[in-house]
C-alpha cells in the first residue's frame, strides 16, 4: 500500500511540474490612443480607481501578481482576464460607438453601486481594489458626467 501512495504521489509531483510549462499568453499590450485615459480627461481620482480596481481584468495591461506563474491558477487567472475584456475592455474604448459607451458608463455605475464589481475573489487577492463608498459615489458621478457629455456631444455633431 505504501509503494502505490508513493507511485501516485510521484505521479502528481511530476504531472504539477510538466503543468508549469504550459502557461497562457500575458496580457500586457501597448497604451494606445483607444485607451480611455487618453480618449478622454479622466480626473486622477478616477483614473487611479480604474488602475487599481479595473484594468487589470478590463485592459490589455494586467499587473500580473506572483502566484499566477502557477498553474493551474495561471489558467484560471487568464480566464477572468479574458472574461472581463469580452464584456469591457478600457484599451478599446476608442473603438466603441458613442451609445455603447454611454450604455457602458451606466453599466459601471450600476456594477459598482451593487458592490458586483470588482469581483469579491479579485478583492481578495487585492485589497486595494476594494472600493469605498465615497469611491463609489465618485464613480457615479464620473460616469454620469461622461456619459451626459458624450450624449451632447453627439447631439451637435
């Protein structure tokens, strides 16, 4: 009985290690002109929240912590990461119609008001993606004042 936990036990040892050479492709892209920080004049207070609490699942720059040079966490890190840039991705904002931009500003606030974003597994793992109330209400306002901007701005074009 010893031998075959010994076996098995060899076997997981060696099956993590082969693991570790298969690791995702990082998401660490060029800053571009689509980026919405340079789309638009973003106050620091809020460019800093989306730095902390956003991009790196809704960009294509991730700060990347120490453990996802492990599989199989490295996977399932990746796979939030390509979850959160299928639903908004902060890099492609420039590519986005007007009206999907506004929509996506009410979305923002509406995620952030209900406490849904950022993700509690993400707030974990990164506590100072943890928003505050009055980080929040500073949310709703931004969204809310891009969001009549651009709508006026469409408006007179």
């Amino acid at each position: 009985m010893r031998k075959i936990l010994r076996i098995v036990f060899i076997i997981l040892i060696v099956g993590f290690v082969v693991l570790q050479f298969f690791q995702p492709e990082k998401n660490q892209g060029q800053i571009t002109d689509n980026d919405i920080l340079r789309q638009h004049q973003v106050p620091e207070n809020i460019a800093v929240i989306l730095k902390e609490s956003c991009f790196d699942c809704h960009s294509n720059n991730t700060r990347y912590p120490f453990y996802d040079r492990v599989a199989p966490v490295s996977w399932m890190v990746d796979d939030h990461i390509q979850d959160g840039k299928h639903e908004l991705n902060f890099s492609e904002w420039g590519e986005m119609d007007i009206f999907d931009k506004i929509t996506t500003l009410d979305e923002i606030a509406r995620e952030t008001k209900r406490k849904a974003m950022p993700l509690k597994s993400y707030k974990l793992m990164h506590p100072k993606a943890r928003l505050s109330d009055e980080q929040i209400a500073a949310i709703e306002k931004w969204t809310t004042e891009l969001g009549e901007e651009l709508l006026k701005n469409s408006i007179s074009e």
